[in-house]
C-alpha cells in the first residue's frame, strides 16, 4: 500500500483520530508519517479554500517565496492566490513571476513545501480549513 492510499484513507476519518494515528506513525517512522502528510495535501489543493482561509495563509507567507512557489503554475492557481492579496501585492507578484530569472525545480518545490508546512500548521491551530480536512460547511 502506497502513502498515497494511507492519506486518501485517513483524509476520510474524523480529524482527531487522524491526528492520532498520524502521532503513533510519527514515532514509529518519521520519515514515513512525513511522506503520508505531503499526500494528504498538495499545494495544488490549496485552491480549494475559501478566501478567508487563503487570505490568512498569505499573511504569514513571504512575498517572495509566494513568487517563488508559483512559478510554472497554471493561470488557477496563480488567480486564486492573486484575488486574496492587494491590487498593489498582486502586481508586484505578477511580475516577480515574469520577469525572474529562472529557476531550478527543486527550489520552486521547498518553496510549495514551505507553504504547505505553514498551512497545515495554520490548520492545526484551527486558523484554517486545509481542503482535505473540509466538511461541508453551511453558511
């Protein structure tokens, strides 16, 4: 059984029991728990929070590893984090996109892995809802 299918499993059951079987992996494999975190989440599903939740992930996310993290993603992704900082952010993170140098695969990807990091650990907190933890939600 893959990582993949050990997240796909645990992102169907209550948080509190996640967290705990996700605890005793960790003590067991460090290395293990970590490759079934980066499964449960992937920067691509950060698209999928809501603005409030985004909004909160971009305050604690530098400017510059932003620019970083979204070079070579598709025109969603970046609209999705561009509607949730200011006009004057968004322009600035347009062009820091378009007019650095480029960059080694490698780096664009700690950089996802850093915010990621900072997202779940937002959602750990109760600040946000990361997309696989999400239950519907009535307004």
């Amino acid at each position: 059984m893959s990582t993949a299918h050990v997240a796909r499993i645990l992102q169907r059951l209550d948080r509190k029991t996640t967290d705990r079987l996700l605890a005793h992996l960790e003590q067991a494999s460090a290395e293990l728990a970590r490759a079934v975190r980066d499964d449960m989440v992937l920067f691509e599903d950060l698209t999928g929070m809501d603005d409030r939740g985004m909004q909160i992930l971009l305050r604690e996310v530098p400017a510059e590893l932003l620019a970083v993290a979204l070079r070579g993603a598709d025109e969603k992704m970046v609209r999705c984090f561009s509607r949730n900082l200011s006009r004057q952010g968004a322009a600035e993170l347009q062009e820091s996109r378009l007019m650095g140098a480029s960059l080694p695969v490698k780096q664009v990807e700690s950089a996802r892995r850093s915010i990621l990091e900072t997202a779940r650990d937002l959602d750990a907190r109760g600040l946000l809802i990361l997309p696989s933890r999400a239950e519907p939600l009535l307004y």
